[in-house]
C-alpha cells in the first residue's frame, strides 16, 4: 500500500504481472548449483555406477531445482543408476538417519549426490558406522563437512568431494541493489551470482578448523567480524 519497493533475496518469488512491488531479486542458480556437482560425481566416476541422493525439503524450491538440475546430468550417463532419492531436510541427524536406512538396502553403492548442508556429513558418518567403505560424495561449503572432510584427507582417506556454494553474500548485493534503487538507478529484475565450488586442491584454503561447524565459508565479512560472530 505505501508503494515500497521490494528486492527479494536468496529466492525467486513469483508474482502476477504487474501487481508486484518487487523491483528487483537476487540469488545464486540452484539448478547450476545441482548440475555442477553432478557433473563433477559422473567424471568422478567415469560414468559409471549406483548413487544415493539426498535432497533438502520436498517442495521448497531450492531442493527441487537442485535436484532438477543434477539429473540433467544423470540422464546423460546412462550408465549412472540412482538407487535411491530421498528427502533429508539438509539436517545432520537426518542426513545420517536416512542413509543409514538405505545401506542395509543397497550393498553396491558407488557414490552420494548431496544436496548440501549438513546431509553429507551425516552420510559420511553413517558409512563409517556400518563399516562401509567410504565413496565420492558432493557437499556445501559448510564448515562441519569440510573440517570432516580435511580430518578424512590428513588420514590418507581416498574420500573426495567438492563443496558448491549459494555463497552468503547474496545479502549483501541485495542491500547493493537496494540502494541503487533507492538513488533512482537502473536495476535488472533478475540477478544471478555464479555458484562457487570447492575442490579437494583448495580444501585447505577454505576450511576453518578453529571455527564452529555451522559458518558457511564463501563470505565477503572481514576476518575480524566472523570472529565476533562466530566465538567458540
């Protein structure tokens, strides 16, 4: 009613042409983000095998366009099987839960698709319960999963992954574009910022081992104030 003008951030909202006070949304592409690391756990595999997947909400879109986007890979590979596709909530506790249900089930697994969070160190951590042997599995740059995952590589673990990311400071190019249209500048209606991955080669340039578990790693805050934010 009072005519403010909206930037949506981190998700698009759609609306009826033309009755929409959204001037402007930002957010990172959640089908890239899907297909990315897909695409990265197929070569990994040279194209061939069974994999587990594990998406985040039923419904929310972000878990959905993520999952749309690593099959656009999967049906490529027509040697690529997915046993299995279940919702884990991007949860820890559910993430290990649901995949230690599927391992009695599934003796030949040969990788984990992981829609991020903290699901994939769940999964981690259910193999390991089950003296399974551990296999590729993908992430996000969530600080528990890659301080796991560094603790697996000093140990000469032949575990891999790569950690996508819907980096945190699409915030902060929210509030940029806010205040462009604030000044009466020229905005798009939509803005994508560009998934970032990391790999096992820069693992070590990212992970924070002296930070809690749940800082997300790709950040434009100064050292100082993930410090503040983030004290033990």
């Amino acid at each position: 009613e009072k005519g403010i003008p909206i930037i949506s951030n981190a998700i698009f909202i759609k609306t009826p042409e033309g009755r929409s006070l959204i001037v402007s949304q930002v957010n990172a592409g959640d089908f890239e983000f899907g297909r990315v690391i897909a695409d990265w756990l197929a070569k990994k595999l040279n194209g061939q095998g069974n994999i587990i997947a594990l998406s985040g909400m039923a419904g929310v879109e972000t878990a959905e366009l993520r999952w749309e986007g690593a099959m656009s890979v999967f049906k490529k590979y027509p040697g690529i099987k997915v046993l299995a596709h279940e919702y884990a909530d991007w949860s820890y506790p559910k993430g290990k839960s649901v995949m230690a249900s599927l391992l009695p089930a599934y003796p030949d697994i040969d990788g984990v698709w992981s829609g991020g969070a903290a699901m994939t160190r769940g999964a981690i951590e259910a193999f390991q319960e089950a003296n399974r042997p551990l296999v590729p599995m993908t992430g996000e740059d969530n600080n528990g999963f890659l301080k796991v995952w560094l603790k697996l590589k000093q140990q000469g673990s032949s575990f891999d992954s790569i950690a996508a990311s819907k980096p945190t400071y699409i915030g902060s190019e929210a509030c940029r574009l806010a205040l462009k249209v604030l000044q009466g500048e020229p905005v798009y209606d939509i803005n994508i910022v560009a998934v970032p991955i990391i790999t096992s080669k820069d693992l070590e340039k990212y992970v924070r081992p002296d930070l809690p578990d749940s800082l997300w790693l790709r950040t434009r805050l100064p050292e100082w104030k993930i410090k503040e934010i983030f004290k033990e």
